[in-house]
C-alpha cells in the first residue's frame, strides 16, 4: 500500500528537509507552495496560496492523504506590523483544517507551530500557556488555536521547533556561518549560555516518529516541542562550528561593549538612509544572551535516542557550508 504525505511549505528549511525524507522512504508525495518546486523532486506538486480556500480545497481534492504536515507559514518574525501581515499563520491554518478535517479526516496531521508563541526565555507551564512578544508569535497562538478547535475529532499533533540549523539553514544562519568564517563573530563573554536548539536531519526523524506514534492517546491532540534533549552553549557552538571550517575560534568580546555596539547599531538602522539591516542589534543581543532550556513538553519519552550526535551535526554543517 502506497503511504500519501502532504507537505506545506514544502520550499522552506523544514519542508524540503521531510520532502527529501518521504521521497527517499518511498512515500507518495505530494507537496503545497507559493514557489515552484525544483524539477530534480520527482513530487506532485501544487504552487498556491494556502489563503486562498477554493484553490487549496481544489488541490487537496485531488489527492488522496495518509498524512498531512503542514508546514507553510510567514516567518518573517519582526517585519510584520499587525496580524494582516501573518494571514498565512491564521487564515491558512483555518483553510488547511477545514479542507483536511472535510475531505481526508481520517488523515493524520502534524501543524508546525514556533517556540515563539511564548518569548524567549519564558519557559511555559502548560501547552496552553503563551506569551508572546511579537506579531509573529501571536499569529502562531492564533493558529494553534484554529487548530485545537476544527481538528477535534481528527489525530493530531502541534510541533514547536525552537531554533533549527544544518545543513540548507535560513540565510540568517548562513550569515552567521558566514561571520565565523570571516572571524567576525564575536563570543558573548565567556559565560555559558545554554539553548534548546534543534539539529535539522534530528527534527526530522522526530517528525517522522511522531507520524509513526500518533495514535497513542498521550501523542494524540498534544503540543510538544522540537529541540534535541542537550542543550548546547551558544559560544561553544559557535567556537566547535569555527574549528570544523578550518578557522581561529571567536573572539570572546567584553558583555558591555557588544551591547554599547547593539545600541548604537539599532539606532543606526532607524535611520532612512540605511540601506542594509546592521550585524547586530539590541533585540538580536538579547536573543543571543538569553538562555532557554526545554524540559517538559519534549518527545523524549517517545522518541529517547537522536540519530545524528553534536559532533557530527557540526561537521556535517561545515561541510555543506563549506560546497556552497
């Protein structure tokens, strides 16, 4: 029996990452984007905009899905300036359940959320627990929300990567790989900081468990975070990532001058004839210096062993970065 998966957002990191997955496991799939897809990915492939209902509904019409991971979403975290910015997050969340939960309900369904719905350092006490500090984060509440609410008599779960790197990383990380390679990057002192970050080829095999584990009732209607179980230390991250791409590790860089440097660049980039986004700014420090670290709402007791360890995630980014 052919296994048919639907993948949204299917031209982003996470998308192409479980397409690649499904297409090597011998899936049937079938994938959703506003860009084209790559003819090398021997897909079905239908390139729409998942706020646009009768093309969505048209699409999924035609198919038949064993599985659904809806991954499609606007990501720009602070270019937004109200929710109308984000109906990607709410309006085609709402239009993906409704379309699924009507024609395919028999279907399993894995929506991708953020760790944004919550700010960063604030760790939650429940799954229903939220505190966002941007539009983008409250557009993903929202969306969570749409979710527990059209999807009740479906199985479902809501992810929540935290930060993800690897190989084929946003251009934000390829910046930042960019920096360390140049030996720009400067360490935030020398005090440890430890983050829930999320390796990419890991995320993905959680992902494809889940899919796998989804009708255990404790899985079932749940919210769990995407993250491997060991924190890692951002400077020691950044120091191991550097000596794979055959540099001299980061500077440590004294804590007050990186944020005299974060002011005045911030107020730099207000300026109208600012043409590039600075290196580094107020809200880019703080986001590098606050530590967060996931214990509960994680998938270890389902999932306790990672393919891909520390080291080789680094070496294997390097390299990619490296044959770019």
């Amino acid at each position: 029996m052919t296994y048919n998966v639907l993948i949204t957002g299917s031209e982003g990191f996470l998308g192409n990452a479980l397409r690649s997955h499904y297409l090597s496991s011998g899936c049937n799939v079938f994938t959703i984007d506003l860009k084209p897809a790559p003819s090398q990915h021997t897909v079905h492939h239908f390139q729409l905009d998942i706020t646009d209902y009768s093309l969505l509904h048209s699409a999924i019409q035609k198919i038949s899905i064993n599985l659904l991971i809806h991954c499609a979403a606007e990501t720009r975290i602070l270019q937004g300036s109200s929710l109308q910015d984000y109906l990607s997050n709410t309006i085609g969340v709402r239009n993906v359940c409704t379309a699924i939960s009507s024609l395919h309900p028999q279907a399993a369904c894995l929506f991708f959320s953020s760790q944004l719905v919550c700010k960063l350092g604030y760790i939650p006490v429940s799954s229903s627990d939220y505190c966002p500090d941007t539009i983008y984060g409250s557009s993903k509440v929202i969306g969570e929300h749409i979710v527990h609410s059209l999807c009740k008599s479906m199985d479902y779960v809501i992810l929540r990567p935290t930060t993800v790197w690897g190989p084929g990383c946003s251009q934000h990380y390829r910046s930042f790989l960019g920096l360390l390679s140049r030996r720009l990057y400067p360490l935030y002192g020398k005090q440890l900081i430890p983050k829930s970050f999320s390796y990419i080829d890991n995320l993905v095999y959680q992902t494809s468990q889940v899919a796998l584990l989804l009708s255990r009732l404790e899985l079932n209607q749940n919210v769990f975070y995407l993250c491997d179980y060991k924190p890692i230390d951002i400077n020691q991250w950044a120091v191991d990532l550097s000596s794979s791409l055959g540099v001299k590790k980061p500077i440590p860089m004294p804590v007050p001058i990186l944020w005299l440097v974060a002011l005045f660049s911030s107020v730099f980039a207000l300026l109208p004839l600012t043409r590039r986004p600075p290196l580094m700014t107020m809200r880019r420090l703080r986001n590098i210096s606050t530590p967060y670290k996931f214990t509960e709402l994680l998938l270890d007791k389902y999932v306790p062993v990672l393919p891909v360890p520390y080291h080789k995630a680094i070496h294997d980014t390097a390299a990619w970065y490296k044959n770019l």
